[in-house]
C-alpha cells in the first residue's frame, strides 16, 4: 500500500472540462517516430497511460505544410487524411485510462520547409532559426498571413477534437512553437499591433487561444505551452517578461504548461543540472493564475513531487524524460513501490533518438521505442519455455539486465562477476565528474535481483572456459565488456600511432586503475565524440593538470550535439582552462611532445606534453566466447553460447542495456531466420489512375 504522505499525488485535477484522475501528467515530448511508425507511437503512449500517468500528450504535431520541421520526424495534422493517425492514439491513450493531449504547433521560423518547400513564416524577415542552421530565410508575416495560421490552427483543433483528444494546447515555448517568435522581443520588431509592447506581442497568442477554446473548449481543455526563460538575461525571453504574459493572459486557457527555452535549457542533463533544476524558473507563477499549472525538471522523487504541490508551486507534476525511463512510475508510488521506480539518469539518449531521426531509445528502459516493433514491456516478459539455467558471465550494464530480465521469466541464473562490485564500466564511470546519476542504472538492477529467489550472484569470480563448461548451466552468455585501445586507432587512424619508446600512454581504464600521467602537462586524445574526452580533461584539470583536448571532429564531444550539452561540455572545458584543438588528427606521440596533424591540410602542430591520454576505439573482450566455442566443437555439452553488450561490439551503456534485454527477449525463442526482426508499417500506396499508365 503507497504512504499515505503520497496521496495528494493522486487527487483528480479539474482541467476546463476535463478532469485528470490524478496529478502526474506526461507532458509532450518527442520520440523519433511521429508520423513514420504510428502504432510503435500509439502503443509507447498506451503504456504509459496503463502506467497510471493521468494524462498523456502527444509530441509537437505540425498544424501546415509552411510549419514543417523536416529532417525531424513529429506527427502531422495537416488534414483530414491524418485524423486517423492521430486518433489511434487517442483510441490507445483511453483505452489504458488516461487524458489524451495534443500538442499543436506551427514551428514558424524554427521550420525551414524542407519537405514541403513552402516559404517559412515569421513576425520579421530573418533567417529560420533551425537546428541545421539551413540556408532559408522566413517571410514576414502580413495580416493575411496571420488570419491564415489562427484558421489552419483552428482547423487542427477541430481534427483533434474528431480525433477524439480531450486536451489540446496553444504552444508558445521553446522557440518551436511559432507564437513565441512574436512574443520575444529578439526576434519581433514589429511596428504593427502584433509587436512593440508587451500587449501587442502576445496579441496573435491570446488570438490562438481563443479561437481554439471557441472552437473545441466545450469538450476539450485547451492548454498554453509557454516559457518562462531564456538564459539570456533581457536580451531574451526573461522570468518578470514571462510573469507578465501569463498575468495578461491568466484566466484564457485552461491549463498552464511552463518551460525554459530552448529545448536545451528545458531538458538538461544530469551533467550539469539537479532534479528540480526548474523550481526557481516556475516558482511564484501559479498565484498569477486561477488555472492548473505544470511543470517538469526530471521529476523522480515523490517526496520532491509532494513539496512542489503543497508549497503552491505546481498542481501537476510533468514529466518527459522520467515517465519514458519508468513509464510505470505513477502506480509504483500508488502500490508502494518506491525502489521498483526505474530513475531517469537524465543522459539524454532519448533526445539523441529525435535529432538522429531514429525511434527515441532509453538506458534505463530498453523497451521504450520496442513495445510495438518487438513486443516488450518495461514491466512484463514472456515466462521461460523450459526450465533450463543460464550462466550469465559479467556484471555490467549487459550482463544485469540479461540476469535481472531471466529471472523475471523464471530461468535459474546465476550471474558471474571477476570483480567485488556489479556494474562494469559505470562502477568507474559513475565516479567521473557529472555522472553520478549514471549509477542508478546499475543500482536499479541490482535491487532487483536481490530481490529474485532465483538469481544467483558470484561476485569476485573470473571464470575460464573449463568454468563455464564443467558449471553445469544449459546457457551460457557472455557479457565481459571492452578495453579502451592504446594505439590511438579509431576513426581518424585506422593504423597505430607511432609512439616513441617510454612515452607515458594512458587510456581511460588506466585513469580508471588509479594510474596518473606522469608529469603536469597532458593531451587528451579525443576520436570516441561522446562524453568519455571530455569529462577526463575535466577530471585531469581539477587535479592540477595541464590539458589540452585534441580532437579530429570540430568541436569537442561531437555526437553530444544529440544529447544537447556539447556547447555545454566546451564551455565548462574552456571555464576550466582547457586548451581545445579541433580538427587535429593524431600524428604521433614522444617523449615530451605530442604531434597533430590538420585533418584538412596535414600540416603538423607539436604540443609541449609529459603525457597522452588516448579516448580512442575499444577492443571486446571475447576471447572467452571463443574457448567455450573451442570447447563445444570438440563435444563439450552446453546447449548455447552467445556474447552481448561491450563484449560483442563497444557501444553505449544504453545499446548494452538492449543487448540484455534483446538476449532475456529471445532466449530459447523458436523463428524463422529470415523472419523480419521486429515489426513496421509500410506507407501505403496510392491508389488511382498513376501518371505514367494515362495516355500523354
């Protein structure tokens, strides 16, 4: 039974004419799916909702083609043909017991068209304010623009509305929807009744929203989605600039929904920000208005979640990123279950998945994005076919999810790990500055297993191939991670790097061991783009050391442009002293000076250094997969043997996770080899006469 403490989590929450069963609301956010993969889409959403979150919202979903936000793949409500799309998954929300929302949003200049090919719009003539910086430019808008978007998104709400949705919003946050180009002050220089003073700025919003409650507020609540903050000072969008809107428009919509912009300041990341990092931004908000309001900030603690409430600061507790970690983190805080709740680490790899336009994935929950395409879900797993045991060899992010998930389906696991601690690499990496959430991975599963009769764990115990062999198991999978390369091949260098004779060489499992550079003065070889570079440059420089960050790509932490902290990581880095080179290649490393080559030109530049840290490539540690399988070849009994995670390709903690899970999914699973891997909807043809069989 939950803690009584915890009840006033679970009121129902009155929204215009809507009623939400209780105080946890899954606000929008994207997925990577939209309108390519709408039943994965719909199904991820009814998770949710039978995860008890009171309402559950739709990503951004595009109101026109002049607000299409392509590459990036959202929902569409364009026209009629995308009802039913959009109705599927408002038919799958209800059916788990949840408030269907529908974010509207015009992008305005954050979309460049690129699929449509549409003119972009906007309050000013100026470039589009996209991610890829493309090369378009907005077109100011005339009044009969502006009567064209309040139509089109009166339109939108009424699809909704026959789509079924029983919330709708106004978005005004983030720079994505399009209405907060004209309510900032950056970007709206108007001389017309739509810019200039606060009033005029915030007239086409409170146009918006008004038109959408006439249109649908007899059924539907409508929701404003609106940030509070920039970060810019008053250069930008600021907290007294954004108290003022919302006092000037209080009472007109149903439901406040705050943010920070831009989507990186809203989402940060467990690096550089808090659980609750918004409070300070959303604080004194709600005594402006009579309306509910939300707000998020990796929200994972329910002791936090009943401060925010009581203390008038919220009415509902919003949550993206922690309700796709625990899609069911409602209903363990109603049955009591507080240490089932799987924490978001706040890493972002959800985020990576929208901007690599791939279905979103998640470290802490590897069936999200999976619980249509393959069938998982974040609680529940087929039982065992047979009554074999398995041997699970590693304790690391593969090795705990396979025997924690193993175990849930009934095999007899025993879990085998060479060293005192579970975890594998996050026993080390958790220490690295800003990743100490990161740990919960490791934590959440062992809490599990501990809690599994089934499961056994052998700690300090580096098995052989005669280990496995002679164990006695029917089941064997290896799951011994990776070794960080010290020949500086990765990317840039397919070759080792010439090293002359006792130059001090370190890797990250060095630094890890407790080993140091020898002198003061360091180089930080960065071709893995992720954030191992950069958080051991800051690791090295707040030891007293000297660093400087070399990297073929042209930042530093590259792929982190993704997970939305890169400019972050480099800013931090330079703050702390950091010398960065960019675009340098590794030439070779001597005694007292390492050499890097322009990736462009070749010219080489030598850089005074007692010390070369190589952030490189990693080697499986497989070796053993390939003893056992000696060893069956000459007719040692043992029904499989299979390796995942680092051990069978180095990859992120995230795609070890899956590589647990996938092997846990599919143990002893009979199908077809050639049988499709998982599930997708293929777009429809058209039909009708087609121009190439109709006579010229």
């Amino acid at each position: 039974m939950r803690d009584p403490r915890y009840d006033i989590l679970f009121e129902p929450v009155r929204i215009g004419p809507v009623t939400t069963k209780n105080r946890f609301y899954q606000v929008p956010h994207c997925n990577g799916m939209g309108y390519r993969d709408a039943t994965a889409l719909a199904t991820m959403r009814a998770v949710k909702a039978e995860g008890g979150w009171g309402v559950v919202c739709s990503e951004q979903v595009e109101i026109h083609p002049t607000g299409d936000i392509a590459p990036f793949i959202e929902l569409r409500n364009w026209d009629e043909s995308d009802v039913a799309m959009l109705a599927r998954i408002a038919e799958a929300t209800h059916a788990k017991g949840a408030l269907a929302g529908l974010q509207l949003a015009h992008n305005g200049m954050n979309a460049p068209n690129l699929y449509s090919r549409e003119i972009p719009i906007g309050p000013v003539d100026l470039p589009v304010f996209s991610i890829l910086n493309d090369p378009v430019q907005a077109r100011a808008m005339d009044k009969d623009d502006i009567r064209n978007l309040r139509r089109w998104h009166r339109n939108a709400a009424l699809r909704g509305k026959r789509a079924g949705y029983d919330l709708v919003y106004v978005y005004a946050g983030k720079l994505f929807g399009g209405a907060m180009f004209f309510l900032s002050r950056r970007f709206n220089t108007r001389g017309d009744e739509y810019g200039g003073s606060l009033e005029n700025r915030a007239r086409l919003l409170k146009e918006l929203i008004e038109d959408t409650k006439d249109a649908v507020g007899d059924r539907m609540a409508v929701a404003c989605r609106i940030s509070v903050d920039e970060l810019l000072g008053e250069e930008g969008l600021h907290a007294a600039e954004a108290r003022d809107i919302i006092a000037h428009l209080a009472e007109l919509p149903d439901l406040w929904d705050l943010t920070l912009s831009t989507w990186d300041n809203d989402s940060q990341t467990s690096r550089f920000a808090e659980e609750g990092y918004q409070e300070p931004f959303i604080t004194g908000i709600k005594p402006l208005t009579s309306k509910p309001v939300v707000g998020v900030g990796r929200l994972t603690s329910p002791d936090y979640m009943v401060k925010l409430i009581r203390s008038g600061i919220l009415d509902l507790i919003g949550a993206a990123r922690p309700s796709i970690a625990d899609p069911y983190l409602p209903n363990k805080i109603k049955e009591g279950r507080i240490d089932d709740i799987r924490e978001c680490i706040g890493c972002n790899m959800c985020v990576a998945g929208d901007h690599t336009m791939s279905p979103s994935r998640c470290t802490q929950n590897p069936s999200f994005g999976e619980e249509w395409r393959r069938g998982w879900h974040p609680e529940r797993i087929n039982p065992a076919t047979s009554r074999s045991s398995v041997l699970v060899v590693g304790g690391g992010p593969a090795g705990l999810e396979a025997a924690m998930m193993l175990g849930r389906r009934g095999y007899e696991v025993t879990l085998a790990e060479k060293s005192r601690s579970l975890g594998g690499r996050l026993v080390e990496e958790r220490r690295l500055p800003g990743l100490a959430a990161w740990g919960r991975v490791a934590d959440y599963r062992e809490g599990q297993i501990d809690k599994l009769s089934n499961v056994t764990v052998y700690r300090e115990s580096d098995l052989t191939a005669d280990d496995i062999i002679t164990f006695g198991c029917d089941h064997a999978v290896i799951a011994t991670g990776s070794t960080w390369r010290r020949d500086g091949v990765a990317r840039y260098l397919l070759k080792p790097v010439t090293v002359a004779e006792g130059a001090d060489v370190l890797t990250p499992d060095d630094l890890w061991s407790g080993a140091r550079p020898r002198g003061r003065r360091v180089v930080v070889y960065d071709d893995d783009h992720y954030y191992m570079g950069g958080v051991l440059a800051e690791l090295l420089v707040s030891e007293g050391r000297d660093v400087t960050l070399v990297t073929p790509a042209p930042d530093v932490s590259n792929w982190m442009r993704n997970t939305m902290e890169q400019f972050r990581v480099q800013a931090r880095l330079l703050q702390l002293g950091v010398k960065i080179i960019t675009q340098h290649g590794l030439a070779a490393i001597g005694m007292k000076a390492v050499e890097a080559a322009c990736v462009f030109t070749g010219r080489l530049t030598s850089i005074e250094a007692d010390a070369a840290v190589l952030v490189t490539a990693r080697l499986p540690h497989n070796a053993l997969l390939k003893d056992v399988k000696a060893r069956m070849a000459e007719g040692a009994s043992l029904k499989s043997i299979t390796v995942i995670g680092d051990a069978a390709a180095p990859g992120t903690i995230a795609a070890a996770v899956f590589a647990g899970r996938r092997y846990a999914e599919e143990l002893e699973v009979v199908r077809d080899a050639d049988a499709p891997l998982f599930r997708r909807e293929v777009t429809q043809l058209a039909k009708g006469p087609l121009p190439w069989t109709t006579p010229a």
